[in-house]
DNA sequence: GTGCCGACTTAGCATGACGAGC
DNA sequence: GCTCGTCATGCTAAGTCGGCAC
C-alpha cells in the first residue's frame, strides 16, 4: 500500500480479525498497525516490530522515506512499474507529497470509489518485485487474515420425495442428501452418460442408505424418485430469476459484506486478496472422467477440521459459526496456506491461499518462467545427452532418454503412478501402457513409423494423435525420431496390454535424472518453456512476413490467437463442446445456408429485371401486426413480473416472459427468412447493391463459423493463465501498438502485474533468469 | 530405496457479467 | 433499452514434486 494514508484508504473494521488468539476481543498489534498504515502508508518488514512503540515506528518509516527518495530516481522503462490508467482500472492520480493541490484532488477522487475499488488501489499500490524479500526459507514475516467463510446451514424445503409411488418422510440431514442427487442435471456429465451414471448413482446410494439408517424404508434406488424435489428446485431457479433489480443488488450487497470480511489478508503489512475464502458446501462429488467415488457425499467441514496459518502476533480471527472454534492455530511462515482442512472423499489437504493476483503467486510465477528460460541455455545439452543415450544398451538409460525425448518433443505430463480404485485411469509418459499405443494405425506395412497414442490424461481429457516417427520434423538436425520409434518397439516387445511401456523408471527418477544438468530442473518445466517457445516463434514468424505491417491491430490479435492456439494444442489443452455451442454453431450453418439461397434468388431477380421483366418478382409482407402481437406479449410479461408477489405469481410471470421471448424469436426467424426482399418490386440498383451487401455477410458468416469450428475444442485460456511466459505476450503488444486489454483480461492483467513493464524487445532466452 | 503425504500448480466446467448488435 | 452470445471468473478436481519416515 505505498502511498496509502489516511484520507486516501479508510479500511474498515471488518476487514481485518477482531479476536485476539486467546479469544478476547483485543486486537493491539494489529491496531497499532492499521494505525500506522493509515497514517503512513506501508509497513515494511523491517518496519514492523511488536516491541516498539508505534511513535518511534512512525518516525522510522518517514526517515526511511526521505532516505529512499534520495536514492531512487523515478523509474521509467527499466523495471515493473505501475499501469497506466485505463477506463476500467479506475484509480486517482498518485499524489506528490510536496504538492498538496494535487493531492487534494487526488484524494478526493478516491473518495468517489467504492470500497473494493478503494481495496484494488490499495493492492495495486504494492509493488511487490520491489519490496525486500522475507528471510530464505519464509514466505512471510507477518500475516493476518479472517479465516473462511462458512456455508449456511441446510435450511429444510419440506418438499418430499417419493418412493415407490409413495411419499417419504425424511429429517432435513436426509432431506439434504437427497436433495444434492436432485440437484444433479439428469442430461449432464456424470448422469447423462450411462458408463458414469451407473458409479454415480452405486456410489450415491451406498452413502444415502448410510445417512437413512438401516430401519428406513428406502432400500432399493429403482423406486427412488426425486422428481418433486428436482421441480422444486427448477421453481427455486425460476423465481431467482424473477427478482427485481433491487432484490438483486442487494444480494451483490451482501456478497461484498462477506468479500470484504473474509476476502482480504494482510501480509507483512500489505493487502492481499484471498483465494477461495468460501468453504466448499457439501454435496456430492464431481469427480472426472470414469473416477470410481464420484457421487458419493462430500461432508460439511466444520470449523474444529480447519486448521489456521498466521502469525504470532497477529489476533485469531472470530470464527463465524456460532458454537464452533477452530481446529488448530499455526505459525508457519514457510507456508503459503492461510487454511487447511482434509475432505473425505479422498482424505487429501485442501488450502485457503492468496489469489491470483497476490504476491505470492507472483513471485511463484515469475520464477517459474525465469527457470523456464534458463532451460533455453541447458536445453541443447540436454538434447545431446539423450540422443546418445536413446542408443544406450543401459535399459534404464534408454528409457530415460526416450521418456525426456517424449516430454521434451511431445510435452507429455511426467506422469505419476496412480491408484485405479481410489482414482480415475489416467496416465502421462512413466505411467504409458502398452495397450495405448498402437503401432502402424494405419497398417501401411514396410517403412512405416507411425505410433498412434491414444490415453486419457489429466481430467480424463482424451490424447488420441498419430505420430510419425520418421518425419522430417522428428528426425532433422539428427532428432532421433526413428531411433524412438525403435526403442517404444523394443520396450512394448512381449508385454501385455495392460503392462507399463517403461518399466525401468518412474518420475521420480526421471526428475532426479534432469537435475544432474540444471538445478530444479523437472518434468514439467518442459511444458512451460516449450510452450513459451513456441509462442515467441510463432509470433515473430508471422511479424517477419512482409504483410505485417499493413494489418490493424485486430488482425494483429487474430495472429495472436493462433500462436495461442499452436501453443494450446501442443499442450492438449481441451474443452468439450457443450450442446448449447452446438445448438449455437447449427444455428449459424442453417443462416449460412439461407443467406446463399437468398443471394442466389436476388441474382435471379436480378437476372428477370435486366431481361425488362419485372413481373412476378418476389415481396414481402409486413411484419407490423406480428411485431406488435410480440410487443403486447412482453408488456404483459413485464407487468406480471412487476406484479408479482407469490411464488406462484413469480414463476407464472417467469412462464410468460419465456413464451414472449419464443414469440420475439419466432418473428426475427421469419423477419430472417424474408430479409433479402423489399415490401415492392425493387429496383436494379437496389438489387446490385443488396447482392454485394449479402456476398460480404456470407463471407464474414464463413470466416466466423470456421473460427468458432476450428476452435470449439480448443481451450487457449489455460497455455495463456499458465504456461506463456506473459512478458512474451506484453512485449509483442508493445512493439506492435496492439492494446494488451485485447490479449489479456483484467484478472490476467492483475496476475502478470509484474511482467507489465518490459521492453517492446524482451526475448524468452537465458538472459531472463538473471534478471531476477 | 520406496512409499506416503503436504503443499503447491494446473485444469476444465458452471455460472455470472458484460457488451455488441438490434 | 433489451437480448443473446461471449468472455471472465469462481470453483474445485487432479495433477506434479519435494521432503520425510521407515
């Protein structure tokens, strides 16, 4: 918060813990400190100290002021600096201490934000790259945060579920569980597939026949029937979305209260924003893919589950649950996590940590690139090495070489082994079986190197890819891409289908092996350097051609994307195609077609018209008494929606808002249908024109339905958020004037503040990493 | 040497917010 | 001003990896 003083930022109480670890309401240390942040802006690490009186701790923060304003000049282009200000990052001018008009002015513009715009200046304010770093080992000197915010407890619906025909009386515990399983959509990923529906719903009910009881009358899933729950929450969906905008600001109202209680840290003095402050609510799990405990109960956590993270000195925040304390209190600055529990599902830890956009994961991030650089002057060593070894008559050797070929080359995952009755299938390079390669797909015979490799990966996601061995691409300047083909020849020889193609490794020992060229080299960095690569080298491929120059910065973008899109299928970077976008992309192959066909009827028309005649030519009728059927229709759903104050009023008014909605469709599609004609016999000139109007929506409609097909399984979002070196991505919308709101979204913006101020020239290259 | 586990990163899906087009 | 489609964000599952105990 550098710069924060009292006028500019006015944090209130609830941000910050009230309790004091022994359970009084005491808050010394941090009052001292939010009354010395308040007056003065940051607290630094060596700032702080419980010991000294806050006078003395004020006069050591203004010495060290004016000590570091004789030392640094104001950056310019050399380091991270600030953002300009932008349109949505709304924050005042920065004050200058000798100028007191301006910071009048400056104040009060702040005094014009709204809380959580204020709390946004206030982090962006913090430049963490510049601040000292905590001692090694540490990722925190102090830190104080709310703790989580807990679900509401279930509130009962009384609505009953029939068994047999009959209904059930059932305790709200009971009620509960029954009413995640009705909650589940019957056409979705885990009920809508029959493989997946059938461990779902075994799992589900071993766990509810656990919460009935032995003595209760369901025992047999068949004569379940959750249908009047599964109405009642549909109803529930319905009125939610009757709400006037009243109700529904109030509701954002109440959001923000919890955002501002629980969704803040302070961490060595700095505001910090919190991840996942809300605890997960129970219900069921969602695992992925064919996981064999999906559908059984995920548990409510309660308070004494929840361990804490912070510092000594720092007030235990008040738990919010009334009657509960929590678990355990920790002090461990080595720890990233502000708070732990276990679920039960699968008895692993799960983390309360800071957000994205915190300081934490920004210095994650950036050493996690900066090592991916360094890879850039290891790499050809590393390459060298395993092409040696590929020939090895060493088994462990060889199929260590071929497993770093296969990540280096393919950017597989390292691939852990993995328990098939606790977890779903999945497999990376160690884990590969036989029976997911299939030599020869194609069954050429003779010269042919080609591997079909077909497995399920991280969340199930489906690598299906033909490689061939003995293209150019695997084998020029000596890739040994034969010799790989040869060596998954050797290792599937005499193995069952079910048996690991390399059996001599594992990842801990391929992590081992990389370490013996570059310190904290592992399996994965592979995947972040080489999707950065990829990135550079695609985009100064394209800023190289001659035509570069010449295009706008939204076809500069286009050129981006598909760099991103290169980098994204290298990754197998996926997202299945919901029914919705294939509804939606149906839609615009039917438009396609009717624009063609009403393109060729005006060539027609106007074909008869340059013929002299104009009889018979096609017109439309108006439209008027349908658009104003349509138009009545929605009056009168707005006027029962205002008018609605039972729920039964709620969803009727919802009902009749949905059917004017069909009618107002209804009348665009026939609107659509005719839009080619005039209400009169038009003229040739209008004919010329309309004709070139519809060639150029025909056009831009194929160009769009092309992209939207090319990319509906592709997921650019995830190489962007974790494996792009952003400051590649920064560097290329400088020396190309293209806006970086284009490439990156707010959040993005946020995350990669660090990355924010490189040259227009930065290069992903060994160099990086001694920047720091 | 091996297996386990804690701590973190990476990932896709669901949903809500927003803005382009009418 | 409204609608609809797209994009951003939140959620939480599912990976990787290092350290520790045996």
């Amino acid at each position: 918060m550098a710069s924060t003083d009292e006028e500019e930022f006015d944090m209130d109480d609830e941000v910050l813990p009230k309790k004091k670890k022994n359970g009084n309401d005491e808050a010394v240390p941090k009052k001292k400190k939010k009354r010395l942040e308040e007056e003065d802006g940051e607290i630094n690490d060596e700032d702080y100290d419980d010991d000294v009186p806050l006078k003395q701790l004020k006069k050591k923060k203004k010495n060290k002021e004016k000590d570091s304003k004789k030392r640094k000049p104001d950056k310019v282009v050399s380091g991270p600096v600030k953002k300009k200000k932008k349109t949505e990052d709304v924050k005042p001018d920065k004050p200058k201490s000798d100028d007191t008009a301006m910071k009048k002015t400056a104040v009060k513009a702040l005094k014009k934000l709204d809380k959580a715009e204020r709390l946004q200046y206030a982090m962006q304010s913090f430049l963490w790259w510049d601040s000292v770093e905590p001692p090694e080992g540490c990722q925190w000197r102090t830190m104080e945060h709310s703790g989580v915010s807990f679900p509401e407890e279930y509130v009962p619906h009384g609505i009953k579920m029939k068994y047999d025909g009959k209904d059930v009386d059932l305790t709200p515990v009971q009620e509960e569980a029954a009413t995640f399983f009705a909650a589940m959509d019957p056409e979705g990923m885990h009920l809508g597939d029959p493989k997946t529906a059938k461990i779902f719903i075994k799992n589900y009910f071993a766990d509810f026949l656990e919460v009935l009881g032995k003595k209760h009358v369901i025992k047999d899933f068949k004569k379940c029937d959750f249908e009047p729950i599964r109405r009642h929450l549909n109803e529930q969906k319905i009125i939610k979305k009757a709400i006037t905008d009243e109700q529904r600001k109030a509701n954002k109202d109440d959001r923000n209260q919890v955002m501002f209680r629980f969704g803040y840290a302070i961490v060595d003095g700095h505001i910090e924003k919190v991840g996942n402050y809300n605890m997960e609510p129970p219900g069921t799990f969602r695992g992925r893919g064919e996981h064999p405990k999906m559908g059984k109960l995920k548990q409510r956590v309660a308070p004494e589950q929840v361990s804490l993270n912070l510092s000594q000195c720092a007030a235990v925040p008040r738990c919010s649950v009334p009657g509960h304390a929590w678990g355990d209190i920790k002090h461990d600055p080595r720890g990233q996590w502000l708070a732990t529990w276990k679920e039960n599902i699968n008895n692993q830890s799960k983390y309360m940590q800071l957000a994205a956009q915190s300081s934490f994961k920004g210095k994650s991030d950036r050493s996690k690139y900066n090592k991916a650089a360094l890879l850039c002057s290891n790499i050809e060593k590393i390459r060298k090495s395993y092409k040696k070894d590929l020939k090895s008559k060493d088994q462990e050797t060889k199929q260590l070489a071929t497993a770093v070929w296969v990540i280096d080359r393919l950017a597989l995952r390292v691939g852990g082994e993995k328990d098939t009755d606790e977890e779903a299938d999945t497999v990376g390079c160690c884990s590969l079986r036989v029976e997911h390669l299939e030599f020869d797909p194609n069954g050429e015979g003779g010269e042919n190197r080609e591997i079909k490799l077909e497995f399920l990966g991280k969340d199930s996601m489906l690598y299906k890819q033909t490689i061939d061995f003995g293209a150019a691409m695997y084998n020029e300047n000596n890739g040994m891409g034969e010799q790989v083909y040869e060596n998954f020849k050797s290792f599937c020889k005499k193995k069952k289908p079910d048996q690991e193609v390399f059996d001599s490794i594992n990842p801990t020992l391929l992590n081992q092996h990389l370490k013996t060229f570059m310190d904290g080299l592992s399996a994965k960095v592979f995947r972040t350097y080489n999707a950065s690569k990829t990135l550079q080298d695609e985009l100064r491929k394209h800023e190289a051609g001659s035509q570069w120059k010449n295009l706008t910065a939204t076809e500069k973008v286009v050129e981006y994307n598909n760099a991103n899109r290169e980098v994204a299928i290298l990754c197998n970077h996926q997202r299945s195609v919901s029914k919705a976008q294939e509804t939606a992309l149906e839609a615009i192959g039917s438009k396609l077609a009717t624009l063609k066909k009403q393109k060729k009827e005006l060539k027609q028309m106007l074909k008869k018209l340059n013929s002299g005649d104009s009889s018979g030519l096609p017109v439309r009728k108006s439209f008027e008494e349908m658009t104003e059927d349509v138009q009545k229709a929605i009056e009168k759903a707005k006027k029962m929606k205002e008018a609605a104050k039972t729920n039964e009023e709620k969803i009727a008014a919802t009902q009749a808002d949905e059917k004017a909605k069909q009618k107002k469709r209804d009348l665009a599609d026939k609107k659509f249908q005719k839009a080619h004609l005039w209400e009169k016999v038009p003229t040739k000139d209008q004919l010329v024109k309309r004709i070139e109007a519809w060639t150029a929506k025909i056009n831009k409609m194929e160009m769009d339905l092309k992209h939207k097909d090319d990319n509906k399984e592709v997921s650019l979002g995830t190489s962007k958020i974790n494996y792009m070196d952003p400051r590649i991505s920064v560097a290329f919308c400088k020396r190309n004037e293209v806006p970086i709101e284009k490439i990156f979204s707010k959040t993005l913006r946020d995350k990669f503040n660090w990355a924010m101020a490189v040259q227009p020239n930065w290069e992903f290259n060994e160099k990086v990493a001694l920047e720091g």
